[in-house]
C-alpha cells in the first residue's frame, strides 16, 4: 500500500469502499489498541474483535498493559493478549483509538510490522495520520460509536457482544453522556447499542460508579496540597503518596475529571511522577477543561494528545520542575479561551 488514505468527517461513507475491502481481504488480523487502556480502548477493540469474526476472521486482539478488572463484565475481555503473543505473521494491522504510533506501546514493533499494511481508526483531534488507511471522525464522541458505522457499512448487525462492547466505550469516552461532545448523534448511537442488548446499568455500576478504597485515600492524601490559581486548578502526585495509599503507577482515579468541577475553574491537571519507558524520572500530566476551553493543544505541544476538554501528555523531568512549567501553559490556554469566548460575546451583541 504505498499511498496513504485520509478518510474525513464529511467524505465518510463515500470513500469506505477501501476500508472496508482491506478488512474483508485480510486474513490474518492484529488489532490494538493504546498503553493504560481505557474504556474506549477496550471496547474498540472488543468490538472490532467481534465485527470480525462476524465476517468469518479470527484477529488478535493486543494490549501492551493488561485491561483493568473493571473491564473483566465487557464480552471477549479474557481474549485479549500480551506483548508475547503478538508475531510478525499478519497481513494486516489494525489501531484503534490511539492519536498517535508510540500509543501502541510494544505491540507495534517497527522490524516485524512496519512492512504490513497499517488501518488506523480514531476520533482524536490530534491524530497524526500515521497509518496507510486513517478514518479519523473527531465528530464522534468514541471510536466505539465509529465502529456502529463501521459495522453498518459491513452490514454487520450491532447485537450481543458487539453491542456491549461498544457501548462501554461510548459509555466511558463520555463520562455518562455528560462531556460537551456528547450529540443527539451519540444518544441515538447509544439507543441503537441498547435496542441490541446492550446492558447501560452494568457499564455505568462496573466502569463510572467504582472507586477503589485507596484511590480516596490518595485524594485525601493529595487534596490538602491542591492549589487553585486564575481559573486553573492542579495538584501533584509523588510517588511516596501513591505508595503510602496502595495505588499502582500512574492510577489517580479520575482526579482531573473531580478537580475540574471544582466552581471557578476552567482547566484541571494532575501530575502523576512516574518513570518512562527508558527508565527516567518523568510525570504523567492528566487534563481537563471546560467547554469553550482547549487543552489538546497544549498536550499536543508537549508530545502527547487528546481531545479539547480531555488530553494528556507524559515528559521526561521532575514533579516539580514540570508541574510549574505546564501549569504556565495552562494558564496561556485559559487566557487564549477567555478571549475568544469574550470575543464570541461581542460579536453576538
Ligand atoms: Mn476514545
């Protein structure tokens, strides 16, 4: 496949004959997903697992990180492999919900799979077209919902397992259909998901209504330090708290989704001191914002990525040195949404 295909918004389902006769031409499928699955990831690619074999493939469903056990209720969770089983055998790749390659983590290995054609399926703003076939919809609210069109165009009815694992994903991107990206488009996509057997209460009460007892006393660990400053509000996590408070690397239990409630703020962060993947000190930077406020421009700046009021970015250095340099571009982003919306304002009188 030399030439590389962008498929967009508006052009989409016109040039889905590609896509769709690459699916159905391959026989030996990987598909994966991102590193720290979430919802989406994890539906997405459960979901894509199940489309396939209802078109007679029998794919390889990758993660680099194991998926939570929270995820254990999505159907085809025990399918999903590791690093160690994914070869150099396969006719065709498939990446879903990652912006960006380096998401893929070790299961994309450039020696063994850079030769083999690449379909990358995804609704972040920030996606960097790496694939030979992208069909990026930053209009959709999940990839889940990407794959109900994708399944349409197959002529793959979205029912059973299909169903429930793709309104998992729709379920978690969208917090409960509660972030600003969540359409009339995404409630019909989730009425569709139901009407196929999919189980709403199950993914709310095992995914959004969950928190482990140590994540509350990581908070209560971290909350007496959280500073709150021009419409920006952040706190730092240490490696020490996390540890005093049982919780794995990088797990803070969704603190920049409770930060950014917070009245008066606009743009939330945590920053998580972690290592990276050559072994250095490193922080894991969580954001969040309000509507009319862009924080994917910032991550997308720092090496990372995500939507508007949801992204996030992992750079190499201290918790301290990090955490104020960011929050500095944090507070340019709040500046930069402020005037534009004060702008919009005027313009509407
Ligand atoms: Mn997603």
């Amino acid at each position: 496949m030399a030439l590389a295909t962008t498929i967009m918004g508006d052009t989409w389902p016109q040039l889905d004959a590609l896509l769709i006769s690459t699916l159905r031409n391959a026989e030996r499928i990987l598909c994966v997903s991102h590193v720290a699955p979430d919802g989406d990831a994890i539906g997405s690619l459960l979901g894509m697992g199940w489309i396939l074999r209802a078109i007679g493939k029998n794919p390889t469903l990758a993660l680099q990180d194991a998926p939570g056990e929270e995820f254990s209720f999505v159907p085809g969770y025990a399918d999903i492999v590791g690093e160690a089983q994914v070869t150099a055998g396969y006719d065709l790749i498939v990446c879903l919900d990652a912006s960006s390659p380096d998401r893929m983590g070790s299961i994309y290995r450039t020696a063994d799979h850079v030769a083999i054609p690449l379909v990358v399926i995804d609704h972040h703003v920030t996606n960097t077209r790496f694939g030979h076939i992208n069909w990026v919809e930053p209009g959709c609210a999940a990839t889940c919902q990407m794959l109900i069109y994708l399944a349409d165009a197959m002529q793959v009815p979205v029912t059973g397992p299909i169903a429930q694992a793709l309104l998992t994903g729709l379920v978690t991107d969208t917090l409960g259909f509660r972030t600003s990206n969540t359409t009339a488009r995404v409630m019909q996509a989730a009425m569709r998901l139901m009407d196929g057997g999919g189980n709403l209460v199950q993914i709310v009460d095992w995914t959004l209504r969950r928190t482990p007892f140590s994540i509350i006393k990581l908070w209560g660990e971290v909350l007496n330090q959280v500073q709150f400053k021009d419409g920006v509000i952040w706190v730092t996590i240490s490696r020490a708290q996390r540890e005093s408070a049982g919780v794995d690397d990088k797990e803070s239990g969704g603190l920049a989704n409770q930060l950014v409630t917070v009245v008066g703020a606009d743009i939330s962060a945590t920053f998580n001191e972690t290592v990276d993947t050559q072994g250095r000190a490193a922080v894991e930077c969580s954001f969040r914002a309000k509507e009319g406020f862009d924080v994917s421009k910032v991550a997308f700046a720092l090496g990372g990525g995500g939507h508007p009021p949801a992204a996030g970015c992992t750079i190499a250095g201290s918790l301290d040195e990090i955490s104020k340099r960011v929050v500095a571009e944090l507070h340019e982003a709040r500046r930069i949404g402020t005037l534009m919306q004060t702008a919009e304002q005027k313009s509407r009188g």
